[in-house]
C-alpha cells in the first residue's frame, strides 16, 4: 500500500476527484468532511501527508493544521 493521504475536505465532489486523481497514483486516501473528523482520524491513525481545505464548516483550517503539528505524529 502507498503513503497515507489524509483529506479534509468538505466539497464531496473536489474530494472525490482528488482521492480518485492519488488512489490512481498508489496513495491510500481517507477523507473527513469536517475539521474535527480529521483530527479523530489522524490521532488514531496518522497519516504520511495531510491535503487541508482552509475554510471548513466546524474550523479555521489553520487552527486544524496547528493541531496537527503539534502532535507527536504530526508530518513533517
């Protein structure tokens, strides 16, 4: 299996293009719609790279991308 994508997006169709778009290209994608979805996602597993919408409907994504860097797993 490839590298672990982690996708928080909420645009369904903008998510499915890029998930489909890497799937294709060997990565394995997980998807969250909201911000706190991704967190409980990447906490209980991480992910090798995280793609990150901004303007999502529960967070300020940069509040979300800090979280994610200070985690001990956090991508580097």
């Amino acid at each position: 299996m490839g590298d672990r994508v982690l996708l928080i997006e909420d645009d369904s169709r903008l998510a499915e293009m890029v998930s489909e778009y890497l799937g294709k290209a060997g990565f394995h994608v997980v998807h969250a719609e909201t911000g706190t979805r991704g967190l409980a996602l990447h906490g209980r597993e991480p992910a090798d790279v995280v793609i990150l919408d901004l303007m999502l409907p529960d967070a300020d994504g940069l509040d979300i991308c800090r979280q994610i860097r200070a985690a001990p797993t956090a991508p580097s």
